[in-house]
C-alpha cells in the first residue's frame, strides 16, 4: 500500500465528543433488520453487531479496499514481528482481518479471533480455516482469562471506535498486557475528529453512499447510522496514540491511507517495550501473570 507517514504523535486533542442519550431500545439478535437508535453501552454495540452481521461480508465487499488496507495493515504488523508463533486478532468480526492476517503470515502461525458478538463469530466459524485459526467470544479489556499465553503481535481493525471511550484506555492497557514484551499492536480505524475536511468528506460519503448501500442490501440501518456517528466521535488520532503510551506502548506511529479515505482511514503502530511494565493510574505496576 503506498501511505502518507504523518509525523509521530504526542499531543493530545480533547474529545468533543456529542453524546446520544442511553438506555433507548436497541435491536435484538433475532429482530428483523430495522432503523434503531444510536448508543454508545458496549453491550448495545454488540447487539447492533449481531443483528448486522448476516449482511456484514456483502457490506464491506462492498467497500473498496477494505481487503487491501486490512492486508496492508497485516503487513505493517510484520514489519515489527516478522516471524510470530501467536497472533490475535481482536474484535475479528466476520473474519476478514483473520484473513488479512492469515494471507500475510501463513498457516503456520497461530490466529485466534476475538469478538464480542456471538453474530460475528458465527459468521467467522461458518468459513474454512486452516487448523491453527480458532474463534473466541470475549471483549476488549477482559482478555485475561482468554489467552494462555501472551501473544507475539497482535491486530485491532475497526475495533477500538467501538470501544466506548470510558472503556478505551482499560482495553488499551489489556491489550498491552496480552502482548509479550516486545511485541507489536496495530490499529485501523477511523478518525476524523480535529480534521474539518476530512469529516465533512466522511459525511458526505455516509449520506450519499453508505446509508443508501445498506439500504438496498436490506442491512441493518441502525448500525449504519452508529457507524457515520461512532467515526464523527472517535479520537483523534493524537488523542488515540496519547492513550497508547499511556498505556504502556511505545515507538507509537500513524499513517493514513491514499484515495478518497485519506485522512479518514488511519493505521497506527506501537510496540510494548522489552523491558519496561507499563504505568498504572496508582503509579504501581501492572502485571499479568506468567506473561513477563
Ligand atoms: C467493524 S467490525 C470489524 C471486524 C473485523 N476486524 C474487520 O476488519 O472486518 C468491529 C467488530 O468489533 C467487535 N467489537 C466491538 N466492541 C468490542 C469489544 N469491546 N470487544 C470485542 N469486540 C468488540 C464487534 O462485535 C465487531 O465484530
């Protein structure tokens, strides 16, 4: 893929961050496709996952180069571990960023798919994998009684947006402690947050494009219309790299795609460090057992 490397990234740029209210009603795994309300509750997140999942594959097919900027991303993550045994891939979904990860490393190395929604997995299952790919409901910050053993590298793609933002630098630090020192964590996501043209070219594209396409494939609507929000509210991409070396990581670096999702669509890398526990709120050390 050929990016834009913007510049390493240590300032922070608050949230401005609207909020719909919550606790309004939201889609059941069973319901019929239908308009719902947009909420920011983990939980109702999933539940929009679910219902969207059977119409998921057809949506981000399509995408133009969805597949390509998740390959690209796989690949980026091979730049910082080359030769991995253990990968994950958190918040996998219908498992397409397996397959990105699978095409890029092979069959020999050890995937496990995590995904909080039964809907999305079960999409995932329904492929054909090869022996050492495996599929795990769980959620982002509690991963701790999921993995024996710390992973070499891992890949979060359209994850983290989901993630409710008092959430975010709980999942981000669990996501650390997955990790073995050394090993690397590369997002894809979203943010258009501090940049006037890229959000307005991001609402342009949802009412002309996405909104229609998910209407005439008969998707979910509601999940479409928390898609066009969730992305107008994410971080920054400052915001979201500060938290990553809050969180621990370092050797934090972003860059985004080419196209008409340039300065929409960000990939950023960061690297837990050999040696060094990551900070805790306290000022203690935080640390998963067996993992250092
Ligand atoms: C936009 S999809 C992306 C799926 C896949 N990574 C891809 O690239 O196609 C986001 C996925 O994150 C999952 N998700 C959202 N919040 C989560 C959380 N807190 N923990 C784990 N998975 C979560 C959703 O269920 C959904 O399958």
């Amino acid at each position: 893929m050929s990016v834009e490397v913007t510049p390493r990234t240590a300032d922070v740029t608050p949230d401005r961050a609207p909020r719909t209210p919550e606790g309004t009603p939201v889609a059941r795994p069973d319901d019929p496709p239908r308009e719902t309300p947009i909420t920011p509750a983990s939980a109702d997140v999933t539940r929009e996952f679910d219902a969207g999942a059977p119409r998921y594959d057809l949506l981000v097919g399509l995408n133009p180069g969805y597949h390509q900027h998740l390959r690209a991303a796989a690949a980026a993550l091979a730049d910082r571990v080359p030769a991995p045994r253990r990968l994950l891939d958190l918040g996998c979904g219908s498992g397409a960023s397996t397959k990105a990860l699978l095409s890029v490393f092979g069959d020999g190395v050890e995937i496990r798919g995590v995904d909080a929604s039964a809907g999305m997995l079960a999409q995932a299952r329904g492929k054909t994998w090869p022996p050492g790919v495996s599929f795990t409901q769980g959620r982002a910050g509690a991963l701790d009684d999921l993995l024996a053993e710390p992973v070499d590298g891992m890949l979060a793609a359209y994850l983290f947006r989901n993630v409710p933002e008092a959430d975010r630098d709980a999942a981000l630090a669990d996501a650390w402690a997955a990790l073995r020192p050394g090993g690397a964590l590369v997002v894809v996501e979203y943010s258009v947050a501090g940049d006037a043209r890229a959000g307005r070219i991001w609402r342009a594209i949802c009412e002309a494009v996405i909104l229609p396409l998910a209407t005439v494939t008969g998707g979910n609507h509601g999940l479409y219309r928390y898609l066009e929000r969730s992305v107008l509210d994410f971080d920054t991409v400052p915001r979201f790299a500060a938290r990553l070396g809050g969180a621990g990581f370092v050797d934090v670096e972003s860059r985004t795609v080419t196209g008409w999702q340039r300065g929409i669509l960000h990939v950023i890398r960061a690297t837990r460090p050999l040696d060094e526990p990551a900070p805790t709120r306290n000022g203690s050390r935080r640390n998963r057992r067996g993992r250092r």
